[in-house]
C-alpha cells in the first residue's frame, strides 16, 4: 500500500485511496471536506495519509466522528495544517 518503485510513499490521492479500499473517491473527498479522515493539503491537491488508509481499515472503515466545537472546547478537525 502506497509503494511505488520501492520508495514507500506516505500520502495517497483520492483516486488511489478509492483503488486501495474500494470506497469512491468522492466520499473519500466527502470524509476530508468534514473532518472525518486525515488529509494535508497541497497546493490545489489533497491528499490521504496512508496510516489514515490504515486505520480505518484495522477499525473495519469508519470514518472518525467530528466532535462539536462546544464539546472539545475547539475545532479538533483531523485535517493536518497545509504544507
């Protein structure tokens, strides 16, 4: 998962998360849009962490559950600052 070339890659697009899990990448794009997976932005790109893939794999592909702002005392989405 997320090697190419055997250069071991930590990041995956949409399109190659839904190729991995099966799950569409439309709703792969959904999940990150609302908090409920990983993702770094790029520039205009998105992107998946592989360990994400991973753990929502191992957690049989449930996305995290956003918690409300008043009940974590702030916005602890799981999207990672842009790089």
């Amino acid at each position: 998962m997320g090697e190419t070339h055997g250069i071991v890659r930590e990041f995956v697009s949409f399109k190659e998360a839904k190729d991995i899990t099966g799950i569409s990448d439309w709703t792969w794009r959904e999940w990150a849009d609302l908090g409920k997976c990983a993702s770094v932005k790029l520039g205009h790109r998105v992107l998946i962490p592989v360990s994400e893939i991973q753990r929502l794999l191992s957690e049989g592909l449930r996305p995290a559950q956003r918690q409300s702002k008043a009940s974590n005392g702030g916005d602890r989405c799981a999207k990672q600052p842009s790089l």
